[in-house]
C-alpha cells in the first residue's frame, strides 16, 4: 500500500519535506493540529498543554497502564495565521533528538480539499538520518491517516 503522505529529505541538507493532500477543507485540516480534543484523537497522545498561539506552546505525553510516560514532546509556538501556518519547535524528551524547528503550511485546495505541507528543520544532517533510521515515514502516514479518518466523522 502506497504511503499517501510523501515524505522526502535530499542528500546533505538539515531538512525533512513533508506533504499530504487531504479531503478535508482547510478550516478542519488546521482544527485537527490546533484544537486538543482532536489532537488526542489522531495522535493518541494525551495534550496537557496546547497554547496555540504566536509565543504559545505545548505538552503531549503518552503512558502506558501502569501510567510510566513512553513518550513526551513539547515546543514553543512561534507564529500562528489561523488556516495558514504554524511555526514551533519540537522536542522528543529523553530521546537522542534535539530540538527540531517545524513550518506547518496549510494551503487551501478546493472547498473540499486541501495540502498540507511540513518542513521539519534540524540540528545537523546527523540528527536529520538518524530521524530517517527510524519508521518515521511510515509512522507519520498512519498518523495522517487516522486524521483523515476521524476528522471525516465531523464533516
């Protein structure tokens, strides 16, 4: 089965590419990365924190039952245009990782489509290919497409 979100990362560069169309409209596209109750749904991670606004930022964390922490990622937001764009950094905690820089560019296809497209910044080319070493491509796709899915129940 063919991945609908493209991701690619050329050669010597800091830089992973992201895209993805959607059948969604832009308004619920960008509701879907902004509004935590929905955040919670397609990431499956908890959102103990979500300012989103410019110099906002955020908390996410996933437990498994005995409620030890698998997984936690926050960042400062920068910039929000509401249906437009989101600028923030990422940080995986008690990861390797360091702090990675995220333009989310939301574009308007048709009323009933639209693209989103991500460009993820890191520290150096090292920390981009050890990124890419992981199922990050895979993993990203069943994301996106767990959105696709769940925000289609709210249309």
């Amino acid at each position: 089965m063919e991945n609908k979100t493209k991701v690619t990362a050329e050669d010597n560069k800091q830089v992973i590419l992201i895209f993805r169309h959607f059948d969604l409209p832009v308004n619920l596209l960008y509701k879907a990365y902004t509004e935590a109750e929905l955040v919670e749904q397609w990431m499956g991670n908890k959102v103990l924190k979500l300012d989103n606004k410019s110099h906002g930022s955020y908390l996410f964390e996933t437990k498994d039952a005995q409620g030890n922490v698998l997984f936690r990622a926050n960042g400062t937001i920068h910039k929000v245009v509401e249906n437009q764009t989101i600028i923030r950094t990422f940080e995986m905690e008690n990861s390797p990782f360091p702090v990675q820089l995220e333009y989310l560019d939301f574009e308007p296809i048709d009323e009933d489509t639209s693209k989103l497209a991500i460009k993820i910044v890191f520290k150096s080319i090292e920390d981009r290919d050890n990124m890419l070493k992981l199922p990050f491509a895979q993993g990203i796709n069943m994301a996106h497409n767990k959105l696709q899915k769940f925000i289609n129940t709210l249309k």
